[in-house]
C-alpha cells in the first residue's frame, strides 16, 4: 500500500507540473487593442496617413469671366471625409464649387470682374475625415483682366490729341488770321479777340489740366500695368479727361463764335468741308459743340460761313485731314 500512494503522489505532482507547463485557464496572451487616433489598431495594423495631393494642378492664369479646375486626391481616409474651401481674391470677384467622387475632389474657380491688370487668387481646401484627421491644401494662381484694353486705347489716343491740340491753343497763329480777316473787311479787329481766345482756351482750368493730361495719360495706364491702378480707376479717368477736352473745345468755340459774327459783314459764302480721322479728332477740334461753325457727320466735317472768315481761319485745325 505504502508503494501505490507514494506512486499515486508522484503522478498527482507531474500532472500539475503538466497543467503548468501548458498555461491552461489563463488570458495573458490576449493583445490589448490601441487607440486608434494613435494610428494603430487592434492587432497591431497601423492606419494609413492622411493625405492630399494635387493630381491636376490649377492653371497659371484665369481670364476674367472664365474658369479654371484643379484635382485632388485623398489618400488615408478613414470612414469616409468631408470638404470645406477658403478663396482669398485680391481685387477681384471669384467663386469655388468642389465635386467629390471616390477619392477625387474636382475644384472650380468661376471668375467674375477683375479690378487690376493682374489679381490674386489663393483657394484653401480643408479635408476631414471619419476620425476627425485634417489635412489642408493651397492652389494659388493670377486673374487676369480684359476688359480695360478699350479704355487703354481711348486714354492713350485722347492724351496724343489733347497734347496736340493744346500746343496749338498757345500759338499765336489765330492772332495773325484776325488780322488778316480785318484786312479783307476793311474793318478793324482788335488783338483783343487774339487775347480772349487764348485766354479762354489757355486758361488755368483748362490748360493746365490738359498739358497734365497729356503726359499723365500714358503714366496712368503704366501704373495700371504694374497693378498699382484699378480699372475703375482708368474708367474714372477717361471720363474725367474726356470732360476737360469738351471744355477745352467750347472754350475755343465760343470766341470764334463771336468772331464769325463780325465777319459777317463781308460778302459772299461758300461751302467748305474737311475729313477727318475719326471723330475723336473732330471732338477734340475747336469748331465741336457749335452750329455755328459746322457739324461732323459721317466721318466728314461740314460747314458755311463767310468767305472772309473761312479764308482766314481754315487750316488753323490740325486735326483736318482736307480741306476743299
């Protein structure tokens, strides 16, 4: 008996040395899942990274009323993502619209009025996901404006003429044809119509105004091309110049007005008309805004006055092309 118990204790010993042996009836083994905002999941598996790239990139320059598009594509996202878009336009107007498909998003830049020769355009586009992981991308590029090109045109040609017509305004050419007009009537004409007509024309206002015109012109539109002018601003400015040179004319019409009246006296009309380049010519001349010294029509300037007149004072308008 004593043999069989010691063998039953040594077999009760090595069963327990087994059980040990095994590990049986524990839970040590079991990995304990990470939080997944630390970019790992249970098991051990790492999420992906949040990413953004530029697939096709926003073009260089917009034109004004035009569009431009550029994608992205979304790498890493986790239960899905979301988009949001922050345009800055400086000195212009541009809206953005975003389409999402798979893990593309298609963005478009809508562009509307552009206030400088070249603007600026910076879209920020914010990507979220399921987890709430950001990451944002810049797209930046130029707009461009179009419709200043016939405001240009206009400032730079009214600048031309309004120099040249205000160099003739400090002649004293007008002075010797009132003279030669008192000759041919047989009347005296003092200087004084000579004095009043410069006066009136050269005067402070006007003058002044247009001889700064003429060389501020072609500088206003340099300032527009380095972006430091808006187009607005070009628009103002041709209607300011545009002004000026009408005053400019009615100043100078309004003395020959009255100098026609006194060479009335001599006998004898006939027709005279003169060509000019355009009509801009024409509203820059002296005889514009007066019945009395003829109208433009059709490219072609005509008027009637006395023969005494007209002798003397055609030709003092450069701006003709012709006389007859």
């Amino acid at each position: 008996m004593k043999i069989n118990n010691r063998h039953l204790s040594i077999t009760a010993m090595a069963a327990v040395f087994a059980l040990s042996a095994c590990g049986g009836g524990g839970d040590s083994g079991t990995t304990t899942p990470t939080n997944p905002d630390d970019g790992s999941t249970g098991g051990g598996t790492t999420t992906p990274a949040l990413t953004v790239a530029v697939t096709s990139a926003l073009p260089a320059a917009i034109a004004e009323g035009g569009e431009g598009q550029y994608v992205l594509t979304v790498t890493g996202a986790q239960n899905g993502f979301s988009v949001k878009t922050a345009p800055t336009v400086n000195g212009g107007v541009a809206t953005v619209q975003h389409a999402i498909k798979d893990d593309k998003v298609t963005v478009t830049i809508i562009v509307g009025d552009v206030d400088y020769a070249t603007s600026t355009f910076t879209n920020v586009v914010t990507i979220t996901d399921g987890k709430n992981r950001q990451v944002q991308q810049a797209s930046k590029t130029a707009l461009k404006d179009t419709t200043a090109a016939p405001v240009i045109t206009k400032i730079t040609g009214s600048a031309a003429k309004i120099k040249s017509f205000a160099e003739r305004a400090q002649t004293l050419s007008l002075v010797n044809k009132l003279s030669e007009i008192a000759m041919v009537m047989g009347e005296t004409v003092y200087s004084d119509y000579g004095k009043e007509f410069q006066s009136a024309v050269n005067s402070s206002t006007a003058k002044a105004s247009l001889l700064a015109w003429s060389t501020h012109g072609p500088n206003l539109v340099s300032a527009y091309n380095a972006g430091q002018v808006s187009e607005m601003a070009l628009s103002d400015a041709m209607t300011d110049i545009l002004v000026k040179a009408q005053q400019h004319s009615q100043a100078g019409s309004q003395v020959l007005a009255e100098v026609i009246s006194i060479a009335s006296w001599a006998t004898g009309n006939f027709a005279v008309t003169g060509v000019y380049l355009n009509p801009m010519d024409y509203s820059l001349s002296m005889f514009e805004g007066n019945p009395n010294l003829g109208s433009y029509q059709d490219g072609v300037w005509k008027y009637a006055a006395p023969v005494s007149f007209l002798a003397a004072i055609v030709g003092t308008d450069v701006n003709m092309c012709s006389v007859n």
